[in-house]
C-alpha cells in the first residue's frame, strides 16, 4: 500500500452504519468514543550536549572493542553501565601506569585520558542514560583516514577513535514541558477537564485502570527522550513519585532503532568525502575562501549520490 500510494488514489468512504460509529454514554450525554491518538513527541528542553574525541591504539581498547562484538560493523557503543565501567577501569589503569612512568608503550595524551576518566567519573555512578563512549575502528590510523593518505605508501597501524559523548540532559523545565503536555493529552478524551479540556468529568484516567495495556510509548535510547516519555506518561496518568520507575515500568527503548525514516550511512558517508575535500582543498592554500570550497564539496557529494 506504501509503494501504490505516491501512484494511485485510494478511495475511502466513511461508514454511516449506527453499529460503525463509536457512541458512548458519558456525564455529558451522549457523543463519540475517541478510539485511539497517534503522538510523535521532540524530547523537552536539554542542557547543552558536549563532546572529546581521541585517538587511542593501546590493546586494551582493542581488546574492549572485540569484546562486544565491534569488528562486526566497525562501530561499537557503549552506555550501559558495566560497558561504561569498563572503559573507566581501563582509563584509571593507563592513568596510573603514566604516573609511575611505566607507560612507555602508551601513546594515548594524558590530558585526553584525564578528561576521559573526569567525565566518567562524574555523579558518582552509571545510571546508562546520561553518557556514551562510540569507538570507530580505522584499519590505517585515524589521521591517514580523515586526510586521505595511502596505506599502501606507508605501513600504518590500526586505531580507534573514541568519542565520549555527555551532557544533552532533560533540564527541570523541560521535565514541566513534558508533564504538562501529558496533563493536555489526558484531557483530550470525553469528559476531560483542566485547563485544556471543554468537559467535565474525569478523561481518560476513568480508562486507567482496565486501559493501561493498551498505552504503549517508545523512545530512543538518548537519555533525555527517556526522561521526556516518562515524565509525560507521569501527566497523561496522573503517577506520583520519581520518573525513573515509570521509565522502567512503562517506556519501550529497547532495539527502537528505526523508529523513524532514516538515511544515516548515506549521509555519513557524504559527510566524510565533503570533510576530506575541504581538508585537501585548504592544504592547497587556494584563493577563493572557505565558503566556496564548502559549496563545491557539497555540489560535487550531490552529484555522486546522484
């Protein structure tokens, strides 16, 4: 149907049957039943995100990296708690070897490294929601990938670059936002009431307890979008208490890949040819500036995609 859609137009009528109309008693008399409300929801208002790239080679990275299974795809992500804990373990234990001078074979910067174990180190514990560490594997070294040198020219070792990604977090205010918005949607049902309803009575929370099956709310695996689908479950149901149990009990984030159409390995890639021609077009110190080279890269990845 997806595919014959864009084509051909699909007729539909609507049923004018009495048994097809969805008509409820309510205190308000008599009026049609909402069967069911479809939300697409932004997450609420964040603090800003941040973000330390480094290049790491030593062997315990490695050795993480093959551990969960990186080398299948070249890309591996960390974020739940023993991953992240393991990755701190393996930061302490380059940090010390450096100051006791016995790491002679570690190339990894000691400001990096320092960063690295500070933000991990950060709240005191892992709670998987709030930091993720991405480890890319490049066969021929960071460096010659992103200026495009050729390994056959020069022997050069494997690297990973690790990202470490923090900060982006559900602040109070949009914690209010998401509550609120859940309040609104709770009094879109017959016999809402509140600020936005037009009718008395109790809304959906008079479906509460033989309904709730039947909500079912997804996020991604971001953090802040967690915190902003329960903090709206919170308002839609009316629940007392701290989100991080209705996030448990009532938000889905597993595998919630592909909740939306994407094209991400098509545009990443774009984006790598376009960082490579601008780093190869101003190492030629030519004349025209970088907006031009900004739009020639963007020109020339839109006519190879094409």
């Amino acid at each position: 149907m997806r595919e014959l859609a864009p084509q051909f137009q699909i007729p539909w009528s609507i049923p004018t049957e009495a048994e097809d109309i969805p008509i409820v008693p309510t205190t308000s008399g008599t009026m049609m039943e909402l069967r069911c409300v479809i939300a697409i929801i932004r997450h609420g208002d964040r603090t800003p995100k941040q973000k330390m790239k480094m290049e790491v080679k030593h062997p315990r990275f490695f050795a993480l990296f093959e551990k969960h299974g990186g080398y299948k795809t070249g890309k591996l992500k960390l974020k739940r708690p023993e991953q992240l804990q393991e990755v701190l373990d393996i930061t302490r234990l380059l940090l010390a070897e450096l100051e006791k001078e016995l790491g002679g074979e570690i190339e990894e910067k000691t400001g990096k490294l320092e960063q690295l174990k500070s933000v991990l180190e950060m709240y005191g514990h892992f709670s998987g929601i709030n930091r993720k560490v991405q480890l890319t594997y490049y066969p021929h070294g960071v460096k010659a990938s992103n200026e495009g040198q050729d390994p056959q020219r020069e022997t050069l070792a494997p690297s990973l670059l690790l990202v470490l990604k923090w900060g982006g977090e559900l602040t109070p205010a949009g914690r209010v936002q998401a509550e609120e918005l859940g309040r609104a949607f709770c009094c879109m049902y017959p016999g809402g009431q509140g600020d936005y309803a037009g009718f008395p009575g109790c809304g959906l929370l008079r479906l509460h307890s033989t309904f709730r099956h039947d909500l079912k709310i997804y996020a991604s695996d971001e953090g802040r979008v967690q915190m902003t689908a329960a903090a709206f479950a919170k308002g839609l149901l009316a629940l007392e208490g701290e989100l991080t149990p209705i996030l448990v009990q009532m938000v889905k984030s597993a595998n919630m890949n592909g909740l939306l159409d994407s094209d991400g390995d098509s545009l990443s890639s774009c984006q790598h040819r376009v960082k490579a021609r601008l780093h190869h077009i101003l190492q030629q110190d030519a004349p025209f500036g970088p907006c031009s080279f900004i739009s020639q890269s963007i020109a020339h990845c839109q006519t190879q995609k094409s």
